[in-house]
C-alpha cells in the first residue's frame, strides 16, 4: 500500500520511531499537532477541512502525558488527559465519516487500564471491561471514540491497541529511569510482585504497520509483550542490562505522594495481559521477554 499516514499526535515518543518506519517504507506522512509545521496539520485544519488527498490510513497517538511529574493531578489536568484522547480520537474518527474517499483503516492507542488489578485474573481482548476508576472510564471512552460507526458508515476498518508500558529509548518510562539505574540506584516498585504489561517500541511500531497494511485485522489488539512480568523482573532485566544492581526498593507511598494516589496505581499496582488475538493475527514480537528487550535498549542508548 502507498500513500498518505495521518498520524494525530506523530511529534511524541512513539510517533517518532513510528515516523521514521512509515518513511522507510515509502508511505508518505501527514502529523496532526498542536504546532502548525511544514509536515504538521493543526487539529483546527482537520476539522475544518477534513483529511488530506490519498490517505490510506489514519493512526492517533496523541494524548497528553500522564506521566508528566511537573503537573499536580488536579481536576484540570485530568481532564486535560481526557479530553487530548478522547477528543482527538473523535476528531479523526469524524474527519473519516466525512471524508470522500476512505481511508482503509484507522488505528487508535488505547491502554490496558481497563483491566483491573488482580493477581489471579489473566486479561485477553475478550476479557469484559468494567468502569472502576479514572483510567478505566478513560480507556472505554477512548475505545468508543475510535469507533463512531466507522464501519458501517466509512467501510474503514478500526484496530484499536491496547498498550502497556512502551519500553525504548528516548521516551516513556524508560527516559526517567534511565538515570537513576545508571546511577545504581534503581529498584522495583514496593515489594516489586505487581505485573507491567510492557511493548518494546520496535514491536509496537511494527504492530502499528502490520494492522495498516493486513486488511484481515480489525478490533481490539492488546499491544503486550507475550512474556508475562513483575515490576522487579524488570527492573532486575532493566539493571542487568546496564550492569548495575537494583538492589534499591522504592517504596509505593513514594510514587503516591508525588503522583498522587489516583495516578501512581498506573506503577504501583499491574495487570496480567496477554495478547491472545494479536498472536492469533499472526503477529510475532521481535522482543517477547524482558530480558532481551532492556539489552536491546541499552545497547541502542
Ligand atoms: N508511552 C507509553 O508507554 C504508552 C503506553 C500506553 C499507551 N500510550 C498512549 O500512546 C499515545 C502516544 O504515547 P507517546 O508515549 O508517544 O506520548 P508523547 O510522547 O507524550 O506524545 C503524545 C503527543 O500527543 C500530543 N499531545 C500532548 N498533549 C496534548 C493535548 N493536551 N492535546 C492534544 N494533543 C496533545 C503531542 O503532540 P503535539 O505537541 O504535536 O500536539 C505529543 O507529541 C498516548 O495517547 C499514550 O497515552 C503510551
């Protein structure tokens, strides 16, 4: 397939790498963003004059940083959080609604956090979803937003990932805590027994390319490495790979007081997830345990 990717949110961690891939490929790339730019569109521009000529596909990626430790988790800022997804994921949705000729297929991030922590469950994408919290309210209207009856008004398909912890260099969780284990003082979070849903990037980048161009490919995608793991198996992976203990537990109440208790249950607490119709679509994972996915890391850093 050729053409044009309209990617919401493309400036960011993982629009970067995924950019870059698109490139590779020859698919020319279109950003949506908040800064107006010779490659970007601004959201104002897509709602106004709709998708741009020969878009093949649309991908959104855009959504404020939760993990942002300089901003309170006030009522503004959380919906700020909301609304930079939900939004946007509507947007796009109705910018395809409108559009004259289709793009084939839409791909929206979501994440894992409508699976509620429990250590017994294993969560697959047919496991039912239940409105608990924030992140799980977010997630379900993240995940509508997306569908605004795509199918059966734009004859698009609709692949919605739900992604843990996005492992690579440069971005997400790695970035900020790349020093404080380089520096050996890394640790797990609490007693560490909590599992991470985590995607190295590449894998996730390629996931994001193998739901544009299979056309068999369409619904939920849990966007998980295979390999289940507990933030300690990480970190000790994470620490190994840059031969440095992670002898050094940081406690939970910690992350609560910088985080605020609402949004550090995103570290503290995890799911057991597993990407049952991602392999079953036959995706194979470059990176499907944690051990050989932090010594690529490093070794790219
Ligand atoms: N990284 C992870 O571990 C992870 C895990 C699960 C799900 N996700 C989801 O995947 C998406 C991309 O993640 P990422 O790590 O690439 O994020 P990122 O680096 O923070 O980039 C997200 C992009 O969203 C746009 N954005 C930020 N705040 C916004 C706002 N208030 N309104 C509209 N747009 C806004 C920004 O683009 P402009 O400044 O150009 O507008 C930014 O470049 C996010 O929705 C995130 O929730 C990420």
């Amino acid at each position: 397939m050729s053409g044009t990717v309209l990617v919401g949110g493309g400036t960011g961690f993982i629009g970067n790498h995924l950019i870059k891939a698109l490139k590779n490929k020859n698919y020319a790339v279109k950003i949506v963003s908040r800064m107006p730019g010779p490659v970007n569109i601004s959201w104002q521009e897509l709602n106004s004059r709709g998708l741009p000529q020969n878009t093949v596909a649309v991908v959104n990626l855009a959504g404020q940083n939760v993990m942002d430790f300089k901003r309170r988790w006030t009522t503004g800022f959380k919906q700020n959080v909301f609304s930079s997804r939900v939004n946007t994921t509507t947007s796009l949705a109705e910018a395809i609604n409108k559009a004259s000729t289709k793009p084939k297929v839409y791909v929206a991030m979501s994440g894992v956090g409508a699976y509620k922590p429990d250590s017994n469950k294993e969560y697959d994408e047919c496991s039912p979803l239940e409105n608990f919290d924030f992140f799980s309210k977010l997630v379900l209207e993240w995940e509508k937003a997306a569908t605004l009856d795509l199918e059966s008004k734009s004859n698009c398909r609709v692949v919605t990932i739900r992604s843990g912890v996005v492992l690579g260099k440069n971005g997400g969780m790695i970035k900020q805590l790349y020093l404080p284990f380089y520096l050996g003082l890394g640790g797990p979070v609490g007693n560490g027994s909590q599992y991470l849903p985590w995607i190295h990037i590449k894998d996730l980048v390629e996931l994001i390319l193998y739901s544009i161009e299979n056309d068999k490919v369409e619904g939920v995608l849990n966007g998980v490495a295979p390999q289940l793991c507990t933030n300690k198996e990480f970190s000790n992976a994470f620490a190994k790979a840059l031969k440095r203990p992670a002898l050094i537990p940081i406690p939970s109440f910690i992350f609560n007081l910088i985080l605020g208790t609402e949004r550090a249950k995103m570290i503290t607490t995890g799911q057991k997830v597993i990407p049952q119709r991602t392999q079953e679509f036959g995706f194979t994972f470059s990176f499907p345990d944690v051990v050989s996915a932090c010594r690529n890391i490093v070794k790219e850093a």
